[in-house]
C-alpha cells in the first residue's frame, strides 16, 4: 500500500514537472519563433537596401538632367521677365511672352520627371506594410525599370512585350524589388559578356487560365552547370553581391502562391520564369 502511494505521488511530481517542462520550452519556442520572423524581414529589407545602394547614384544622376533643365529654364524665364519691361514694340513683347511660355512648359515638363522619378523611387523605399492590392503588373515592371534605367542603359536594351491584361492581387512594393532583382542581375551578367557591346534585356507578360507569367530573358553567359542549382541559396554569389537576391525573390513570390524558376543553358544568356495566380485575393501576409 505505501509503495504504490510513494509510486503514484512520483509520477504526480514528473507529471507536474512535465508540464512545467513543456510550457517553458513553448514560451522558448515562441520567442524563437517570433525573432525568426524579424530576422526574416530584416534580411529582405537589407536586401532592398543594397539594390538601392547600387542604385543611388543612378538615380541621383536621373534627377539631376531634369533639375540643371530646370534651372536653366528658370534663369531664362528671368532674363525674359527682365527684358519685357525694355520692349516697346508689341511683336517683339509677343516674341517674348511665348518664349517666357514656352520655359515654363519645359520647367513643368522637368518638375514631373522629378516628381515621377522620386515616386517610383518611393515603392522602393518604403518597407512593405504587408498590403495586397489589385495591381498591374505591366505598370510595375515599368516602374521598376525606370527605377534601374541608368544602371542598365549602358549595358543593354530593353525589349518590352507586354501581353497580359489581367491584374493580380500583390504587395506591389516586394513584387518590385523581385523585378529589380531580376533585372539588375541581368544588366550584371550582359556586363561579364562585354563591355563594348551591348546586351539585350527581353522583359514579357503573358496569361493563362491561372497565372500571369513573367519573363526576363538576358543576352549574358547563361548560368554554369555547377553553381545552377546553387542560386537560390541564400548567400550564393559569384560576383561579391550579397546573394540573396535570388533567395528573397523566389521567398517573395511563393509566398504570393507562385512560383520563380530559371531555364539556362552555359553561354546562351539566361530566362527568368515568374508566374503569380490570378483573379483572387490571395492570404493576406506572409
Ligand atoms: N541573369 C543571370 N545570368 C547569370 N547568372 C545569374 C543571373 N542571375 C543570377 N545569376 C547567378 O546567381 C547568383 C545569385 O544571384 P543573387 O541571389 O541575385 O545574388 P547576387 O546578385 O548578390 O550575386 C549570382 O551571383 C549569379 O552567379
Ligand atoms: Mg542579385
């Protein structure tokens, strides 16, 4: 009688004690789980961050045409403004009413480049609140490569053909920076070929029943057998980027319910497949 009271008050003990157990280490999984998450969406927003570092410069250097346009229209409009007050005879004012017109078209002209330059830079910046919204994706591949326009005019053409007419439900801001990833690795790769002629970089939507399919196919060396099943690991390059490109890109779109895949052969340039479904609202966040 006593031996099995001492026995079931052991067990009574290990089971409390297992229970203690098991509750500590979900707390610990819990917080495991929770920073997982936040290194995850730190690693895609450092990744943003280093295209956008590539593409400053770029970038400064699209606002400045428009601003030194602008300035000089400004210093024009000054001198014109200037000289009506002297002008006696009526055509000659005329004369310079139209010219002073004719500057602040080009002033405005210049100021919405700016304008448009900075809001496609802003889908960029901004990290992504998680949103989904009814996009189209021929406007973001636009977006994107107006972004990347001086990083990649020296280096290729861009051929677009955009087929697909249906919009699909996407965080527009990731679904871009998996668009500049895809294009800036292209511009990379024509570059290895040569740097004297230029590449060509083929960007194209089309549809079918259930996805809108994405292609960027480059002119560059194609991709070597042994590192092709490499690529999408995160941290894999060949040409000192950060490697994770590709890893975040392919992150990005399978969490949308699509899919990112390669098709390249060595030395034959390079096709990137992205295909998102269509026609509904798909999970909300990832
Ligand atoms: N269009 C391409 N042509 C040839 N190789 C490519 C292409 N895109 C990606 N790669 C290869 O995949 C690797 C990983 O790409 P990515 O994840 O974007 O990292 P990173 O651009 O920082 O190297 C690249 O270093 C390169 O070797
Ligand atoms: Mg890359």
């Amino acid at each position: 009688m006593f031996d099995t009271i001492v026995f079931f008050s052991l067990l009574f003990v290990l089971f409390v004690y297992l229970v203690f157990l098991h509750f500590r280490w979900e707390k610990k999984l819990r917080f495991y789980v929770k920073k997982i998450e936040e290194d995850k969406s730190q690693i895609i927003q450092l990744e943003k961050m280093a295209s956008l570092g590539t593409l400053s410069a770029g970038v400064a250097h699209e606002i400045n045409n428009p601003l030194t346009f602008l300035i000089t229209n400004l210093s024009l409009i000054s001198s014109y403004a200037k000289e009506i007050t002297d002008v006696k005879d009526i055509d000659d004012r005329n004369k310079t009413i139209a010219n002073i017109e004719e500057s602040v078209q080009e002033c405005c002209d210049g100021a919405n480049r700016i304008k448009r330059i900075v809001q496609d830079l802003l889908t960029f910046s901004h990290a992504s609140k998680g949103r989904r919204s009814c996009d189209d994706i021929n406007k973001l591949l636009d977006a994107t490569i107006r972004i990347l326009w001086n990083e990649i005019k020296y280096k290729a053409d861009v051929v677009k053909d955009y087929k697909a007419t249906t919009h699909v439900w996407v965080d527009a801001n990731k679904v871009s920076q998996v668009f500049l990833n895809l294009i800036l690795n292209a511009a990379a790769a024509i570059k290895q070929v040569t740097s004297q002629e230029k590449g060509t970089i083929s960007v194209s939507t089309t549809e079918d029943d259930k996805n809108v399919i994405v292609k960027v196919i480059d002119t560059g060396p194609g991709i070597p057998k042994k590192v092709y099943s490499r690529i999408f690991d995160p941290f894999f390059t060949t040409k000192g980027g950060t490697g994770l490109g590709l890893h975040v890109s392919r992150k990005i779109i399978m969490n949308h319910g699509g899919a990112l895949e390669v098709e390249a052969t060595s030395g034959k340039g390079t096709t990137f497949v992205v295909s998102l479904p269509k026609g509904k609202s798909l999970k909300q966040d990832e």
